[in-house]
C-alpha cells in the first residue's frame, strides 16, 4: 500500500528520482565524505520538509529518492539541497576545496523522473470515471 501524505488542503504521493554529479563528474565522492554525505542530505530534508525516502551515493554522483510535497518545486529543492550541502562539505572537508573553483562543488544541472501510480492504474481511473460519478449520484438521490 502507499503512503499517501496529508497536508492542509491537499493529499498527495509525489516522490522524485533526482540524481545529480560533482562538478566536472570528478569522483570526489569517497571515504568519510561519502559515508558522511548520508547525513548531511537527511538533515537538510528534515530541516525542509522533505522525505528521503532512499539515497546511494557513488564515487561520481548522488542518487535519492525523495518525496517532495507539492508546495515545494521539484528545481527549488534541489538547489537548496546541492547548495546548502556544498557549503557543509566545504566547512568540513577543507582538502575538497582545493580540487574545485570557488564554492561549486556540484554541476549545474540534475536530473529527475517522476516516480507515481502506475499509467495503467491512471487509464483505468479516467475510463471508469463517468461509471463512478452516476454511482455516487444515485447514492446521493437514494439518500434523500
């Protein structure tokens, strides 16, 4: 069974396979920053709102499963993800510092996939859609 999450006004199951790389796909990612980067990503979902729902990090890049919450933008946290955690590996890690300019430690771009109900399930629902609104109409008039 899925589980949907409740907000206010909305009910939702949004998640997103985000994967995004250091910059220049260096393979910066080994040792205690790997195992280290873990922790760094649940704390800035947690700080967000944010699930992880599954994350893996490899030597050249990240991959995380996450369940976004429709208020958020799929572009907004991403960002605030790669750059609050370039800033964290940065301050920690000051040998990673010296293989990159600046303060870009991931590439600008990512990519993501939306991860949701099956296309079967959704073709089903909008074929039987009229079938379930007569149904809930003549339970309505019975109820009068």
């Amino acid at each position: 069974m899925r589980d949907w999450q409740c907000q206010t006004h909305v009910k939702h199951y949004c998640r997103y396979h985000v994967v995004f790389v250091p910059k220049y796909r260096k393979k910066a990612l080994f040792g205690t920053l790997r195992r280290e980067i873990g922790a760094i990503f649940r704390d800035l979902c947690r700080q967000k709102g944010i699930e992880l729902v599954e994350g893996y990090g490899m030597r050249d890049h990240i991959l995380m499963l996450l369940m976004i919450p429709p208020k958020f933008s799929v572009s907004n946290t991403v960002g605030f993800l790669k750059g609050k955690s370039a800033i964290q590996i940065f301050r920690k890690y000051k040998h990673v510092q010296r293989n990159f300019t600046g303060r870009h430690f991931w590439a600008r771009g990512y990519c993501v996939s939306t991860v949701g109900v099956d296309e079967q399930m959704i073709r089903e629902c909008i074929k039987n859609q009229e079938v379930e609104e007569r149904r809930q109409e003549q339970i309505q008039l019975a109820g009068l």
